[in-house]
C-alpha cells in the first residue's frame, strides 16, 4: 500500500513539474516575443534625418527584391495599358495575358472583395489586426510582426516615410536571429511587395487633388496581404477561383490583383462586382 502511494505521489510531483516547466517555458517565449516586437518598434520609427528627399524603391539586400518589380510590372502591364478602361471581358483578357492565370469570370475578384477588402480594414479603413490573427499557419511572433508593421505604416504620411520604415523592417529581419528561414522567406517577400506597391500606387496619385485614388495606408497594404494569402492558402484559393498558385511568381502575382481589385471596386467600378 505504501508503494502504491509513493507511485502515486511520484506521478503526482512529476506531472506538476511538468505543468510548471510548461508554464514557465510559454512566459519566457512571450516575454522573448514582447522584446523582439519593441525592438522592431524601435527600429522601424524613423528620424527626420532617416527620410530622403526622393527614396529609392530598390532595396538589394533583401534577397526577395524581385518580388516588388513582378508585382508592379504586372499592375503596370494592366491597369497603364488600359485594361480597366472598358468592360470586366476586356479587363479579363489583359488579366490572363499578363498574370499567366486563367479566369473565365470574375468570382476570384469576388472572392477577393468579400473577404479581404471588408476585413482588412474596419469601416473607417483603420487596419485591422484580426485577419492576420486568424490566420492559423504562421507563429505568434510573425503575426506580431506583420501587424506591428501594418500599424506603423499607417502613421506615416508619404509614401517616401512608408518606403524608408520598410527597408528598415527588412534590415532588421535580414539580420535577425529569431526568425526562421520560412519565416524570413515570407516576411521579406511581404515587406519586397509592400514597398513597390508603395511607390505604385503613390505615383497613380499625383496630379490629383484628393483620396479617391490612393490611400497611403490602404492599396499596398492589400497588396503585402495578398502576397501572404497566396502563400499560406494556395489550395483554398484553387478551390474557390481556379487561381492555380504553382511557384514564386504566381505568388507575387496574386498579391497584385488583391490592391487591384480594391482599385477596381472602389474606383472603377463596383459593379462590375454584383453577381
């Protein structure tokens, strides 16, 4: 009788050592995480001395540059080309030609406009946090860092401040020893994306006179969105729009039509969008 209680109590002692290693081991990684997410604070606020007069769009040492220059040939291609100045078959037509995807209709687009553009931003187009929250795929201290971002962006005025606080971002994950290589891959594609279509859709707004064409926290947020979307849920996407998501370029490609589509809904036409 007297083993069995000692068994017991030894079974006892081990599984609280074992909740206590567990609980302390969650406290440490969520202090670990606060600490990177300040550091990434710190680094991506920027001085009057950090923001050049005219800031430069490349950024080569971030190995995923060639992401943004995909990304913004292709809303180039499209929308400089005049594909959007017709009707949605003609738009369709210069779609395919150029993003290589095969769409018969606009569901896709739909798709796109149902469940990012009303989510991404609240109704009074401040981001929103949550859909990356919900995003199941990736570790807390990537969601941490995408959103920690995101808001950061959206406190900076110019598209030259957004584009000089990105290439901090990515200094700061390219040097980084708390990432994992996937997680690098993702977050430095992202940020590549961000920073063209930055510079895109800031370029589309000159000459005018209000909001209506470009919102600096609005269409290259939905375009860095849509780059992670196309890669954390590429079989979802097949699924429910036939866009087929096979290598990196198809990746970069998709995270464009998200920012065009919002350019298209709110802009162009959001009729077109009405089943």
């Amino acid at each position: 009788m007297k083993k069995n209680i000692f068994r017991i109590n030894c079974v006892a002692v081990l599984i609280i050592a074992v909740i206590v290693t567990l609980i302390s081991c969650n406290k440490v990684q969520e202090q670990n995480i606060d600490n990177i997410i300040t550091n990434f604070k710190s680094a991506i606020t920027l001085s009057q001395n950090d923001i050049k007069g005219n800031e430069d769009i490349a950024f080569y040492q971030n190995p995923f540059n060639e992401a943004g220059v995909i990304h913004n040939n292709m809303l180039i291609n499209i929308i400089d080309n005049g594909y959007l100045d017709k009707d949605s078959v003609y738009f369709l037509e210069g779609f395919n030609k150029y993003t290589g995807f095969n769409l018969q209709n606009l569901n896709a687009l739909r798709y796109i406009i149902n469940n990012y553009f009303t989510v991404v931003f609240d109704k009074d187009m401040n981001y929103n946090p949550d859909f990356v929250n919900n995003m199941d795929k990736i570790s807390e201290l990537e969601k941490r860092t995408v959103n920690t971002f995101f808001i950061a962006m959206c406190n900076y005025a110019s598209s030259n401040e957004q584009i000089a606080a990105c290439k901090r971002a990515e200094e700061f994950i390219i040097n980084s020893q708390n990432f994992k290589k996937d997680e690098k891959e993702r977050l430095l594609s992202m940020l590549a994306v961000y920073r063209y279509s930055t510079a895109y859709w800031a370029q589309k707004a000159l000459g005018k006179s209000n909001g209506n064409i470009y919102d600096s926290c609005v269409y290259n947020t939905f375009d860095a969105i849509g780059e992670y979307v196309a890669r954390e849920y590429s079989k979802e996407l097949a699924e429910c729009c036939g866009i087929e998501i096979q290598d990196g370029k198809d990746i970069h490609l998709y995270g464009g039509s998200v920012s065009m589509t919002a350019y298209l809904f709110s802009i162009v036409s959001p009729f077109w969008f009405i089943c």
